[in-house]
C-alpha cells in the first residue's frame, strides 16, 4: 500500500481551523478570478460565486482538518 498524506495524523497544521480554511478559499479565488492567465476560466465556468465557494470550503475543511 502506498503513503497517503490525507490520513496521516500529522499533516494537519494544529492551528488550523474553520475559519482560517474558509478565509484561505475566499482569498485564493478572489486573486484567482483577477489573474490574467486563469481569471477568465473560472469566469466561463462559475455562475454563483458564494455557492462555489461554499461548496469548496465544505469539501476542503474536513480534509485540511483531519488529524
């Protein structure tokens, strides 16, 4: 079996929480969406900005989070 860092124990950050991840999601697509190069990717494929990022956080927070 291979290592996989998403049930390792150790690979979360102790610190991080909730609203830190949900801050890191809506700072990243906010530079994102102003970026020349992939801006207009995400524009062509969002429609509802707040339900993507939601969605997204919903997803990553209990990944990042694991312990």
């Amino acid at each position: 079996m291979s290592y996989n860092p998403l049930t390792d124990p150790n690979v979360a950050h102790p610190d991080m929480d909730e609203a830190s991840i949900r801050l890191l999601i809506r700072t990243f697509y906010s530079k994102a969406r102003e970026d020349d190069l992939i801006g207009p990717i995400f524009a062509a494929t969002v429609t509802d900005w707040d339900e993507h990022i939601e969605k997204i956080s919903d997803f990553c927070s209990p990944v990042a989070r694991a312990h």
